[in-house]
C-alpha cells in the first residue's frame, strides 16, 4: 500500500530482487505513542524516527494503532516502505520505513518534501482502513450492496472511504478498474494502469492515485494536506475539497502544517510526477 511514485508492487519487487538485498536496521515495539528502545546497536536512530514521526503525524491515530517500527534500506527508491497492517484485523500497524529514501537528516529541500508527502500519504492509509472505517470479511468478490471491497474488507457506510468511492468513481468507472485489475500479467497490467490514468488525467492528482481507491484516497488527502484550498472545482479538485466537510480532518491538516518544516507552494499544480 506504499511506493509513492512506483505503479505496482510486484515490477518493483522483482527489480528488488535483481539489485539490492533489505537491510534491516531495526524494529522497535511502540506503546501508547512511545517507542521501546531494546538495546539494540541502532536504538538511538529509532528514537530519532519516531520522534520525527511522530512530531508531524496527528498523534491519537498513531498512538492507537501504531504497534511497531522498523527501518530498513534498500538504497534510493526500489521500496519506500510504508504503513503496514500487521494481521488481517487492521487493528495494529506498523510503520516500515527506508533510511535511504527518508533520510530525516538531509536539508535538501525537495528531499524533506518528498518524505513529507510519503509521510502523510501513509498517514492517509491508516486513516481510511483503521477498524473504525472497515468492516472484515471473507468475500472475495463485492456484493454491491455492501459497498467497495477493499482487501481487507467492506468499507463501512458513512467511512471516508465509502463516502470518497460514492463520490468519485461511479460504477462505469469501477468497473474499467476492476477489468484492468483482473490482468495477471504483471507488466500488462502495469501498463494498463498507466492507460486508464492517462484517459482519466484530470481525475486523479498523480499518477499513483489511479491505481486503485485506497491509494486516491491517500493521495487525495496528501494534497488536501499539502496544498492550499483549490479554487477551481471538478476532477482532481474536487477530491482535495472533499476533506473539507470534516473537521476533524481540517484539525489534522492544520496540526500537520504546523509541523513540517515548509508548506509548498501550489504544491497540485507544481507536482511533478516520477
Ligand atoms: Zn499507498
């Protein structure tokens, strides 16, 4: 549910394999918000992490949810890590994350933004398939009358998710991605992702966001986040304004924007995609 930037996790995987090995660098278990060190030779920088985290994340989320830390690398890109469930219940989760693409230290400014966004658009997983927006189950196809199937489960009536789904991708258009999504080809469906965002550009703020509506909507909530209030509407922009009709998603936008270190400017409009 990560990689920013990267289409789809199986190509990226199978380049993984081809070059860099994982290192691990640490895992830390995380209690109430606090991170336990365990005497490990990296503690220190897990404590570092956690805390950069956890100074621009809204804390009750994390502090509920969050079990688990880990760092690792693979070098620059290949696999950015994430916001992970830990088991099928998405009552515990655990945030991976590569030193090398999220290098806290780093002052280069576009770097620091770059993780900002992947930050947050992790944050926007845990927000919309937390136990409080899914409901569980074992269908493995949609019974339309319970809503989007997410891999998990239903996303409950009224939840973020649902409520982005009923507004954003009608049934034809669902049904186009459900076609695409059905290609067990891996490179063919990589490419046809990449064609059904190309017909529907003005739709989606990146690329990324095309690929299924658990990842619009945290790309969506990203630029909600990062950009100003749009001024025009339809398409991508309407997707920005929809977290506007809740407050308690305003009240995350304004705590996160107090702590990060730059807000960017016109930060839809100049998005560059990778
Ligand atoms: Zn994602």
């Amino acid at each position: 549910m990560m990689k920013k930037g990267l289409l789809l996790i199986p190509t990226f995987l199978f380049v993984l394999q081809l070059t860099n090995a994982q290192q691990q660098v640490g895992v830390w278990n995380v209690k109430n918000g606090k991170i336990e060190t365990n005497k490990s030779e990296n503690d220190q920088l897990g404590v570092q992490y956690w805390e950069c985290i956890h100074s621009i994340l809204p804390n009750d989320l994390l502090n509920k949810y969050v079990l688990s830390l880990r760092l690792f690398s693979d070098g620059k890109s290949e696999d950015m890590g994430g916001m992970n469930q830990l088991d099928e219940t998405v009552e515990f989760w655990q945030i991976d994350l590569d030193t090398a693409d999220m290098n806290i230290f780093t002052r280069d400014s576009i770097q620091i933004l770059d993780y900002t966004h992947t930050l947050i658009h992790e944050f926007g997983h845990l927000l919309t398939l937390n136990t409080s927006q899914i409901e569980l189950t074992d269908d493995e196809t949609e019974d339309p009358d319970r809503g989007y199937l997410t891999t998990e489960g239903y996303a409950i009536k009224g939840s973020y998710l649902n409520r982005f789904v009923e507004a954003f991708w009608k049934p034809n258009l669902l049904k186009e991605w459900d076609r695409i999504n059905k290609k067990k080809n891996k490179k063919k469906l990589v490419d046809r992702l990449y064609d059904f965002y190309l017909d529907h550009a003005q739709e989606f703020v990146t690329d990324y966001a095309a690929e299924s509506p658990e990842e619009d909507i945290a790309e969506s909530w990203t630029f909600f986040v990062l950009s100003d209030k749009p001024m025009r509407s339809g398409g991508k922009y309407q997707k920005i304004k929809f977290f506007y009709q809740f407050p308690e998603l305003v009240k995350y936008r304004t705590h996160i924007r107090e702590n990060i270190s730059s807000i960017p400017v016109s930060y839809v409009e100049n998005f560059k995609q990778n």
